[in-house]
C-alpha cells in the first residue's frame, strides 16, 4: 500500500499522487513528464539532450561509429542517471505543484494500492486524512 495526496478540481474532476519515490519518473522522464503534463519539466530534460548532442557531434567526428554509440551512452549514463534520481525523488512534489497551480485543492489523503482505488475510496467515504 502507498500513500496517496487526492487532489480535485473545481470541475470536480480527480488526481491521486502517490507520496515519495516515483519510479515512472525516473524510469520514462521526458515521456512521463509530457503525459503529466509538465511542460517546463520536459523542455528541461529536452534542452539538457540537445546541448548534450551540439557540443559533442563535433568532437566525435571521424571516430569509428562504436566508439561514438559508447562515448554517448557513458555520456548519457553519467548526465542522466543524476537526472532521473532527480526526477524519481522529486517527480511526485512536482506533480502536486502542477495540480496546484491548475486550482486543483488538496482535498484528502488515503492509503491504498493505486490511483484509481485512491480516487474510488476517497469518494466511497473510506478516507482517512493522514497528517501531511
């Protein structure tokens, strides 16, 4: 079971986010952040691979194509795994301040398996509203 903050809008539409560690975040990063809609977020991690790929294309040409793919991989292992443990610690807080900014309330929070089932008990009553 895990923690979850259930947000609602004032079309009374609802969000469940899960408290600590998110490991869509840390695992999918830019996709995760365009299906959460956090668009600053994504144009970060889009900006930090662009850069990335502009400043090292000159400085691999005329290398053997193994030796780019390996110099680009430990590149991208050594940038982005920092990257993601960002994402993965602090993915979640960003949700809420993106739900937030949308006029989203902090209306409760519950403890259960999933999102969904956040989002149904909260709505059946069976709420407990956990000190935050």
């Amino acid at each position: 079971m895990n923690d979850y903050k259930i947000f609602k809008s004032s079309s009374d539409s609802y969000e469940a986010v899960k408290q600590g560690w998110s490991w869509p975040a840390f695992f999918f990063d830019i996709l995760w952040a365009l299906i959460k809609q956090l668009w600053g977020v994504a144009a970060i991690i889009f900006v930090v691979t662009l850069l990335i790929v502009i400043f090292l294309t000159p400085s691999l040409q005329g290398l053997p194509d193994d030796q780019v793919i390996n110099t680009m991989n430990n590149i991208s292992f050594i940038i982005g795994t920092p990257l993601r443990i960002i994402l993965g610690v602090f993915g979640n807080k960003l949700r809420e301040q993106n739900l937030i900014k949308k006029n989203y309330v902090l209306v409760g929070n519950i403890a259960s398996t999933s999102p969904a089932k956040a989002i149904e008990q909260y709505l059946n009553g069976n709420n407990s509203f956990l000190e935050m």
